[in-house]
C-alpha cells in the first residue's frame, strides 16, 4: 500500500504480537473524528469544514451569532496555533473560547431541531464524508464487541446526530465530547462537559463512568489521529500496550519527520482505512 509509512517495522511486529495474545477482550480503539473518520478532502475536492464551523458559518442562527462567533473564532484560534505559547496557557485560552462560544450558542437560540438539521444538511449536500473503509471498520468493531471511544472537541451531538442518520452508531461506541443539555421544550441549555483541542484526553472518562468501566481493563489501545494534539488523548490511562496511526492529511513535508517520531503508522494523502482494518484483522486472528 502505497501511501503507507511504517516508522519501525520491527517495532511494530513486536506490539502486534502482544496484542494479539490479550485478543479483543483487552482491546479498545480511542479516536479523533473530524479528519481522522472522517476524511480531510470532500469528494468536491473541497477542503472538508470542521462540525461546529457548519454552525458557525451555516445558515441556522443569526447574523449577529455568526458574526460574534467569528470574532471569538479570530481571537483564540491564533493562540491555538501559536507554538511560542505554552501549554497551560493555550488550555485556559481554549476553555476560555469554548465557554464563550458556547453561551453564545444559547443566547442565539441554539436547539435540538437546529442540530438535527445541520448534521442531515451535512450529509444531504455531502459537506462531510467519512473515509473509505470506515464502515467496514465500525463493522470489524461491533462484530468483536471492541469498544471504539470517540474523543472530540466538536460537539458531540452533532457526531451522534451523523452517525446515527448514517445507521453507524451502535452500543460499543462512546462519544467524549461537547455533549449539549436541552430543556424540556428541545432549547439548549447548558454544555455538560467542556472539551477542546488541549484537554480532550482519557482521564475525562472517569467523567464518565460506564464508558471507563467497559474499557479500564482493555489495556491494549489502538489510537487514532490527524493531529500531534490527539496523542494526548491517552494520557491519564494505564495502558499496557498502544499502537498510533496518524492520518497525515496537510503540509507533508514540513510534518513528515515530527509525525515518525511519535505514530507507529503514518497514513497520508487522504488515506483510507484498509490499512488500519488489515490490522486489526490481524490482531484478532
């Protein structure tokens, strides 16, 4: 498979065997979603937009909402990207971003139905498409009963909202992220759970327990992302065993050596998942 970077073949082959031993009763897939399921080009050859930019730009709330959103959006996400800003500093920036952001979701009138709507214009206009091979994926995982806990920064009633209109969401997926409470007339109310780029890590399931109670003794992790951020998505769980692939979707060259020394396995070029299903297909054997 072209396309395919494996960092340590040898490496590799060593994780592989220890894993397969702990079979599929010790393993659990953590993910990203936007541009790690889903895919980073549309079939349009557009750029695919993030889930909460749909809202942000879409034709749901008001002007004014949009406009105001912008601005935050113009604010925080250079301090996102800024490598000369520390750590502790950009996840108070970000939590700071998203808690504005999301109480201005609730002043524009954000509901249910309004959600519903962006995620079914999602899929209608075909402004999100998930990578080839993702469906045999969530098959191989629900056949095997392997928990697949999704941790996003998006908003997580969005990704249950797509998946579920995609006849994909199933009882051994776990969605960790920006879940939305209603009131009683389907109006948001309330964010439950405050996940963004920098704190969207496996020590937030303890949050939520019946998610870490299914997957506290799966110790082999399989960890999927398109960022160096989603490398933090472990930390805080005891793991055994983990292998990473990372789906390298933009500025190859510039990120190609930074991504070998951290992913056991690099896809790029907008790759499918036949690799990663090859993989598991051999865990499980």
């Amino acid at each position: 498979m072209q396309d395919i970077i494996i960092v340590n073949p040898e490496e590799l082959e060593r994780k592989i065997k220890e894993f397969k031993k702990g079979g599929a009763e010790k393993l659990h897939v953590l993910s990203d979603f936007d541009k790690t399921i889903t895919t980073f080009i549309l079939p349009n050859g557009e750029q695919m937009p993030s889930l909460i930019s749909r809202i942000r730009n879409g034709p749901y709330l008001s002007k004014e909402y949009s406009k105001k959103a912008n601005e935050l959006y113009n604010k925080y996400h250079p301090i996102e990207i800024d490598a000369n800003i520390s750590m502790s500093e950009k996840k108070k920036m970000m939590y700071e971003w998203w808690y504005e952001h999301f109480k201005l979701l609730g002043e524009s009138g954000l509901n249910k139905k309004i959600v519903e709507k962006v995620a079914k214009d999602l899929i209608d206009g075909e402004k999100i498409a998930l990578r080839k091979g993702a469906r045999e994926f969530f098959r191989i995982l629900k056949n095997n009963k392997i928990p697949l806990v999704i941790i996003s920064s998006s908003v997580g009633d969005l990704i249950k909202s797509f998946l579920s209109q995609e006849k994909i969401l199933d009882k051994n997926m776990h969605i960790i992220a920006n879940i939305l409470s209603y009131d009683k007339q389907g109006n948001f109310k309330e964010v439950e759970h405050i996940v963004h780029v920098f704190n969207k890590d496996e020590s937030v399931l303890e949050e939520f327990p019946n998610v870490f109670k299914e997957i506290k003794t799966r110790k082999n992790v399989l960890l999927l992302g398109d960022s160096l951020g989603d490398l933090g998505m472990i930390e805080g769980f005891n793991y055994d065993g983990i292998i990473k692939i990372g789906f390298l979707n933009e500025n190859v060259e510039e990120q190609l050596e930074v991504y070998k020394k951290f992913f056991d396995v690099i896809i790029l070029n907008d790759g499918s998942f036949d690799y990663v299903n090859e993989l598991i297909g051999r865990i499980l054997i």
